[in-house]
C-alpha cells in the first residue's frame, strides 16, 4: 500500500461549543485532538499530516509523533469564515488526495481510517456525517481545490449523493467527542487515545445510546466549474 493522502486537522477554535465537557474543557479538548492527530498519523494511506493550529503550544508534541507530521501556525481567527479560509488555504498547494479530519475523533482507530481513504481514492469528493449527521467529521477530494471550496463554503454539513460505502454502526469515524456524555460512553472503547484516557481517569462510563442516523460514507460530485 502507498501512502497517498495529506490529512490536514485544524486545532482552530477547539474549546467553542465544548461547554459540556466541564470545567477542564481547554485541557480535555486538545487531549482529544491530540489523540485524534497520533491516530491519523498511524494510518497507512497517511503520507503527510498538516495541524493548523493558531498558537505553537502543542507543536513540538505533534512533531514528535513523526516526520511526516507539520504544524501549520496561523493568526488566531475571530470568527468561523476566517478559521475555514486558514484550513481551506492549507488543503491548497497539494498535487492530489486531501482529506480534512475534526480533531474530536480520539476513539479513531487508524485501520478505518485508512479503509476509508482508499475507498475515497475512487470518488471525486467524499463527505463522512457524525452520529448524528450534523456535522461532517471527514471531507476527503481528489482534487485539492474542491476540498478548498467546500471549506470556504462553510460545508459543515454536507450531504447527499449516493453511498459509496456503509459505515459499521460502531465506526470510529462518527464518534465525535465533543461532550461528557460521548466522552463516558467511549471510556471503554479499545481505541481510545492514551492521553483522553488520562485525563478522564476517574470518569465514570455511561450506557451507549446507538443513534437512529444511518452510517454511511457520502460522495458527492466535485463543485461546478466555469
């Protein structure tokens, strides 16, 4: 297998809406985004890894999970727009293959993450909706400037096309941690990063509600173009 992907994770506005974790919510969040990136990292349709991050505090931790992993500093962004233009300029400049991950995938096991982006390689643009299908939590093109444009286009919820392929209903790549409730129902999850682990040690774990949302991988055609 040949490592053909750029994975670009933005670290941008993390703690916005987090409010549900508690009071440790700063430390909690990139707890799970740092998981989220060492899992990626470990995929092997991963050739590069790109943080956009708007401050250097965790760049040497990220670098040191490997070579081929970069932090990509940018100024901080006030508002959504301007954290999607910073991502959207970092999917740019890129031969072929780029895929943008949520960084609130701690649980991500990277076998499923690098099934997905082979089954990606076949479709011009791919969309994977969380649990609850409001949010996109994995955008992949084939095409660098059509992930770009999705972006820009404050494509957070994306969806539409045909299947391309039938998520299992426990995969790893919908289950976004993004509150205490999710974060205790995956306490017990195998995949869960060590240092979410850590930091909700003592946690107690809570029954799993299973969504009612179908799982699925969604293609959708590339933007039009003049």
């Amino acid at each position: 297998m040949t490592a053909r992907w750029i994975v670009v994770v933005p670290f941008l506005r993390l703690t916005e809406g987090a409010c549900r974790l508690g009071k440790d919510t700063a430390r909690v969040v990139h707890a799970v985004g740092l998981d989220t990136v060492a899992a990626i990292a470990r995929s092997e349709a991963v050739k590069q890894v790109i943080v956009v991050a708007d401050s250097d505090a965790y760049a040497a931790e990220i670098e040191a999970m490997g070579p081929h992993l970069s932090v990509l500093i940018v100024p901080p962004a006030g508002d959504e727009e301007s954290a999607n233009a910073a991502v959207a300029a970092a999917a740019t400049g890129h031969s072929r293959n780029v895929a943008v991950v949520r960084a609130t995938l701690a649980t991500l096991d990277p076998t499923q993450l690098t099934a997905l982006l082979d089954a990606a390689a076949d479709v011009p643009i791919g969309v994977v909706l969380n649990e609850q299908s409001t949010k996109t939590t994995v955008l992949t093109a084939r095409e660098p400037a059509d992930v770009a444009a999705l972006i820009t286009a404050n494509a957070s919820h994306l969806a539409g096309g045909t299947a391309a392929t039938m998520l299992p209903a426990g995969s790893t790549l919908r289950r976004e941690l993004t509150s205490a409730q999710s974060l205790t129902q995956s306490l017990d999850c195998a995949t869960l990063g060590a240092r979410t682990r850590e930091i909700t040690r003592g946690w107690h774990v809570v029954p799993s509600i299973s969504p009612t949302s179908d799982r699925r991988y969604l293609p959708d055609p590339p933007p039009a173009r003049d």
